[in-house]
C-alpha cells in the first residue's frame, strides 16, 4: 500500500536473557506475600521463555526470587554450622517447594475443603493425606527460620486453613494467633474442652523426646524392659521409639522430629484458665489483674514470654529457636549412637527467677479417668495454683550410676515396693519413715574445667519456691540427650510429700511440663498435672 510504514513487532526471543530474567523477577514479586500470581503464567507462554526461566534452566533467578521473599539468615546460618553451606540451587528448590505449599494452602481455603484428594486431583490412595502432612512440616519449619518474611506468608491463609489437632496444627495455631482467636467466653470454653485430653491425659498424650524415666540416653535395646503382655490401663508407655520424619528440605534431605503436641496444649491452657475461687479452672474473662502469671496478648511464640499485663504479640526471631531446632534434629532416636544435643547446649536456660501455675485433677476423677471413663476426662473438675521458682545451675561431673536408675529413683529416691493398688490415695501420702531414702552423692563441680569430654558434664539445679501449700526445696538434673529437666519438689516441712517435676525450656523463656506423685512405681501410671513457669 503506497504511503504505508511497516512497524517491527518485537520478537520475544530476540529479548536478551538477562532481560527476561529482570522481568520474570519482577513478575513475580507480585503479590507480596504468598505465591506469585503471574509467574508461571509467563514461564508457560511460550518454549523460549521456559527454556530461559524454568527453575530447570534457571536457578539464580529462583534464588533470587527466595533471598526476596523469605528469611535466608536462619537456614544459612545452620546449614553452615553443619558443614554443608547452601547453594544456590537450595535456595531454589526451597523456593518452588514452599510456593507450591502456599498455593495449595491457598486454593484449599478458596475452595472450602481441606481434603487434597478433591483440591489437588490426587489419588485416594493415601497420596493426599502425605501431601497435607509435607505442607504442614513446611509451614512448621518456615516459622522456625522467621526473622522478617516468613510469618506474613503463613499469615494469608495458614489461621483458615488450621482446623485438625496434629502436632504441627496446634503449634502452628498457638504460635501464629495464641488465645486471640478466642473472641468470645464460648469460644474459649470450646478450646477448653478441645484441650482437655491433652492436658489430662498423661498416659495417653507424651509430653517427652524421649520416655521420662531414662536419665541417661541413648539407651541399649537390652536395657528397655519388654511391653506389658496383657493390656492394662494402669501401666505405662515407657518403651523408647524412633521420631525421626526425613523431609526435603532446600533440596536436601533432612531428617527432624516433630514438636510435642501436649506442650501446645499446656500453653494454650494456661493462657485461657484462671481461678474462680471455687477450686474449678473456669475461661477467664477480658479483664485480667497484674498478678496473672501468663496473658494470652503478651504471649511471645514459640514457646511463650513475659507475663502479666497485656501487651503486642511478639513473634520470635530465628536465632531464638536456635536451640529449639537443635533439639528437634538432634533428638531423633533414643537408640542411635552419636544423638542427642549435649549438656553445655542447655547451660543458664534454668538460671533465674520464675513464677507460673500448676494444675491438678480432681484425684477421683483421675483414677476414674485412667479406667477409661471419658465422661471424667471431659467433665472431671480440675483446679491450678500459683507458684514460684528460683533456681540455680552448676555444671557437674556426670554421676555413672544414674545410667541405670530411673529419673524418678535418682532424683526423687521414689519408685519404691507398694503393696497398695493403682493410684491408691494411700500412695500419695508420705511416709514418715525415711528408710531407704538414698543420699546426695557429692557432686564434683567442674565449672571452668576444659577438655573434659561433653559427655562426663551435666547440669544440676538446685533452689527453693513456695506456692499456696507452703514453702519447697527444688533439686534435680537436666538430661544432656535433650535437655528435659527433672526436679524434686519437696515442701518443707513435708506434710505436702515430694513430687517429681519434668519439662522442658521452650523458646521465649517458658518451662512446661508435668508434674508426678513419687509413690507410684515407674512402670505404672501415676498421678500427674501440668505446668507452666516463666521467667521474671
């Protein structure tokens, strides 16, 4: 046509590739939290450009994309301590697995049905049930590695998607959003009653790495007594096992163990129960004294914080679950030869002033439960009461005869030769003979000793406390393998007896655990409540 110009369309695939890299970079930073809504839109159009920016051909850009979107400190930080640096292509891999996770999450909330058969197109072969579990772990181990990014990610649709009582859920839940969620006295008398068997049920619900009564691990299969023959309700699980999950983890393969669910649901409870003075736990109201020892909205996560009056929630940063994430992939097989975290790990968590609350069961209602009546469990009346703790570490030569007693023996000098059944009260009295009681073997301290190898060292703890039933002594270990302390609390005078404390310090400055009568015989399930303390 005479007069007409030709006007050149440009060619996507004369584009230079650094260029298209900028471009797809920029694609995908939108939006800013949660997948990228256009990226593989682009990626797709045509086979030059997914020859340039598939995350086969291209793992900068995807690495890129991850030091953008997420925290990179924490998991630098740990792979680097282990001696395998990350690459550029984990930082990639990690990238596609998480936006795959945040995508699925996302659609499954969209659509209203967690069931990843219906959303993802997947088998009912159990496929689906393992692909919800992978992106649990995978939300789970992003908030262990938040500094900045990771949380506002999980924060889009993770609080929706959190419906089922795993493990992961409850700390997911808990971590995320606390009691705040609970926006009315119903809402907080249902989680009540949703917690209950968590927090009651110690013979059902583990609260331990490992089982409690081994002071010592790993531990040889020839020293685990064999299981009971004939089921009894009365005897307890004590028989070590294996809690290692291996997950893909920046294209590496990692293997960890999941967080214990009843330390979620011991937190959860204590941020919504108080007192009414009738010796029933009952929701507490909105209006909270400064003498409360735990509010939910100053609850800091993972673990929990300071106490009293209201203030922001705090999220934690990565390197305060430092010693959390060692635990978690260390603490993987009571039986394996070279796990465990080391005393020196857990050196001056314990030091210090702590107030908290404990809880006990109505003793009827207990053993009632223990015989498996749900009715108890659900309805049973409970109570709880203040307390505080001021206790004091030593490093100490590690005692070998502890290797084979019983933490409850070693510690408490308990577990002796009952002629009364099961949980009876009679077992819960003390004695006023002292027969048999064993001494204190001295303890030789070694603070400021070096070369000592990390297995002779241990942590002993000592102090004193009171509650409403009087003032106590506090004496006890930390178990090197995980860091789970044990304690005997002894009132003074002792018409209170002594009972044996168990727990741990979670991340946050908080002490959970249970707490047990010591005249009922290790093997058997004795008389238990909870507790939290956290640090003045």
């Amino acid at each position: 046509m005479a007069g007409s110009s030709t006007r050149l369309v440009p060619n996507i695939d004369t584009v230079p590739p650094e260029v298209l890299e900028r471009i797809a970079f920029f694609v995908a930073l939108e939006p800013h939290f949660g997948p990228p809504s256009h990226l593989p839109a682009l990626v797709r159009s045509t086979k030059h450009l997914e020859r340039h920016l598939s995350i086969k051909h291209n793992k900068r850009l995807y690495a890129q994309l991850f030091r953008s979107k997420f925290d990179t400190t924490a998991p630098e930080r740990r792979y680097a301590t282990g001696g395998a640096p990350l690459a550029a292509s984990n930082l990639a891999d990690e990238y596609v697995a998480r936006v795959d996770t945040l995508r699925r999450i996302r659609r499954r909330v969209e659509l209203g049905d967690i069931r990843p058969a219906e959303v993802d197109g997947e088998n009912a072969d159990g496929e689906g049930t393992g692909r919800v579990l992978e992106d649990l772990w995978r939300c789970w181990i992003t908030l262990l590695e938040h500094d900045a990014r990771n949380v506002p990610h999980l924060m889009q649709h993770l609080p929706d998607y959190i419906a089922l009582y795993h493990a992961l859920v409850m700390w997911l839940s808990w971590s995320l959003q606390g009691a705040r969620a609970d926006h009315t006295r119903a809402d907080r008398d249902e989680k009540l009653f949703v917690l209950r068997p968590y927090v009651f049920a110690a013979h059902q619900f583990d609260a331990y790495h490992a089982p409690w009564p081994y002071p010592r691990l790993p531990v040889s299969l020839s020293h685990v007594p064999p299981p009971p023959t004939q089921p009894d309700p009365f005897l307890a699980d004590l028989t070590p096992r294996p809690r290692a999950h291996t997950l893909t983890h920046f294209g590496n393969a990692l293997r960890i163990s999941p967080p214990i669910l009843a330390h979620a649901a011991f937190l959860g409870f204590f941020a919504r129960v108080r007192p009414d003075g009738a010796g029933v736990a009952v929701a507490e109201d909105d209006s909270e004294s400064e003498a409360d020892v735990e509010s939910s909205e100053g609850q800091t996560v993972l673990g929990g914080g300071r106490s009293g009056r209201r203030t922001k929630k705090r999220v934690l940063k990565s390197r305060e679950v430092d010693v959390e994430w060692t635990r978690l992939t260390r603490c993987l097989d009571p039986f394996e030869v070279g796990g465990g975290c080391g005393a020196m790990l857990f050196r001056g968590m314990f030091e210090g002033a702590w107030e908290g609350r404990f809880s006990f069961f109505e003793f009827d209602a207990y053993r009632d439960m223990l015989g498996g009546s749900i009715r108890s469990l659900y309805e049973g009346p409970f109570s709880e009461q203040p307390q505080v703790w001021r206790l004091t570490e030593k490093v100490v030569r590690a005692r070998p005869s502890l290797a084979n007693t019983s933490t409850l023996q070693a510690i408490c000098g308990g577990d002796r030769p009952a002629t009364a059944g099961p949980l009876d009260p009679g077992l819960l009295r003390k004695k006023e003979s002292e027969e048999g009681e064993q001494e204190d073997e001295e303890e030789e301290d070694v603070e400021g000793l070096e070369g000592m190898p990390e297995g002779e060292k241990e942590i002993a703890i000592t102090g004193t406390g009171h509650s409403a039933w009087g003032r106590f002594n506090l004496r006890g270990r930390v178990r090197a393998w995980d860091g789970m302390f044990m304690l005997c609390k002894e009132y003074t005078p002792d018409r209170r007896g002594r009972w044996l404390y168990r727990g741990y310090v979670l991340p946050g400055g908080v002490l959970v655990g249970r707490w047990r009568d010591t005249f009922t015989p290790v093997h058997m399930a004795g008389y238990e409540g909870t507790f939290m303390m956290v640090k003045r």
